[in-house]
C-alpha cells in the first residue's frame, strides 16, 4: 500500500503563492508519474501539473508560467509551487501517484490518491 498526504494548503490573497507537498510513505515502491489535480463542486477535475521519471513536466495552459512542479526522490516527496495566485485557482487540490509496488518476482501496479487540500484565493 502507497499512502499520499498533501499539505500547504490554505488561504491565500490573489497575486499570492503557496507550495503545497505531496508526501508519499509505503514500502516496496517505485513511482513512475504524479500528477496534481484540483476539484471545485460541479465543475470537471483538472490536472494542473504532472512529473514523470525522468523529470519531464507538463501543465495545461491555466496555469503555465505560474505553477511549478518538482520532485525529491530522497524523501519521495512531490511539491507544486503556486505563484500569482489567482480566485479560479480556488479547489481542493490532490495528487496522484502510479507506479509499481512489491517485490520483483510479485509486483503490482497501484495508482494512490492524497486527501486533498484545500486551496482558497481570496481577497
């Protein structure tokens, strides 16, 4: 079992940042792609960043230029840098981790979601 827990979220004035971490605790596991996803009520679940393996990113247009995702392997940790801040950005914001767990001989593929945070840009 892989196991995410988001944090850093909060409330936050337009214009303003915040880094929300994503931290993920198991044994036995290697992940190959985290995405982070945000979620308002009555509206569709957007994927606002991704990081595979090897390091490669990529974002959807809303938020281009402004969110930042990166990676520590050290302490299985992913963060995403929120900056310019902006109200549409207000959801709750959860990540998403796949990848394989267990031994080489028994090995599974797993797909983990966080809680979620919530996120409020605000003035």
């Amino acid at each position: 079992q892989v196991q995410l827990v988001e944090s850093g979220g909060g409330l936050v004035q337009p214009g303003g940042s915040l880094r929300l971490s994503c931290a993920a605790s198991g044994s036995d596991f290697r992940i190959e792609s985290v995405g982070w996803y945000r979620q308002t009520p009555g509206k569709q679940r957007e994927l606002v960043a991704t990081i595979l393996s090897a390091g490669t990113t990529t974002y959807p247009d809303s938020v281009k230029g402004r969110f930042t995702i990166s990676r520590d392997n050290a302490k299985n940790t992913v963060s995403l840098q929120m900056n310019n801040l902006k109200p549409e950005d207000t959801a709750v914001y959860c990540c998403n981790a796949m990848g394989v767990i267990g031994s080489p001989f028994a090995s599974r593929r797993f797909d983990a979601w966080g809680q979620g945070t919530q996120v409020t840009v605000s003035s």
